[in-house]
C-alpha cells in the first residue's frame, strides 16, 4: 500500500498506515517478542498467509514492525516490532481496556474469562 502524499490532518496518516483487518491483530500478537511467521499464522486465527505476508510487508515499509533473517539451515525469519510498533502498541492496549470495559458493561464477561481476560 502506498501511501498518499495529501492528508488533511496526521491522523489521517496513521489511519492509512494501520488500515487493514488484521494489521492491529499482528502487532499485538507481536508484544510477546520476536515471532516466526508459522507462528503468527497458527495463533491468529482466521488469516491466511498471503494476507499476513501482505501486512507483515506494509507495516515494513511503514516501520512499524522489522524483519529479522538467521542464516544456517534450516533458514529461519522472525519479526518484532520497531519503536514505531511499540507506540502503536501502547495505543492498542487503550482499545484493549475500552473493550473489556465495553464488554463487562454488556454483560459479556463470559468471553473475557474464556479469553483468559478475567
């Protein structure tokens, strides 16, 4: 995805950047530490591997997460988050909070507590 070169307002930026299913899914898989991308497709559930090769690549070329190749056989490759990841990731803990808050509020605690939230 490219970027557009006019934007009324930075948070413009940041929307086009994080825009996409899965890119907020990814990152806070990735606060856990470096992660292989076998092990990103088994704990996201529902994604497949062209869209998350697809995100990984974007959020790349955005800075948001790095990739990291080993040398040796077999060949391994893991990503982590950048400091730009990082502050993203600060800002998803406050969607985190806002959801669990939302939900308690519903009456939904169920999900948290077989989400492991509660």
């Amino acid at each position: 995805m490219k970027l557009r070169k006019d934007f009324t307002c930075p948070l413009e930026l940041v929307h086009d950047m994080m825009r996409g299913k899965w890119k907020c899914i990814i990152i806070w898989r990735l606060r856990l530490g470096p992660t292989s991308p076998s092990d990103l497709l088994r704990d996201i559930e529902g994604i497949t591997e062209k869209m998350l090769r697809q995100h990984l690549r974007e959020m790349i070329d955005f800075s948001l997460v790095e990739r990291r190749s080993f040398d040796g056989y077999p060949l391994r490759t893991e990503y982590l988050l950048t400091e730009n990841g990082k502050k993203v990731l600060d800002a998803l803990k406050i969607y985190q909070q806002l959801g669990i808050e939302y939900l308690v509020k519903m009456g939904r605690e169920d999900v948290l507590r077989e989400k492991g939230l509660l």
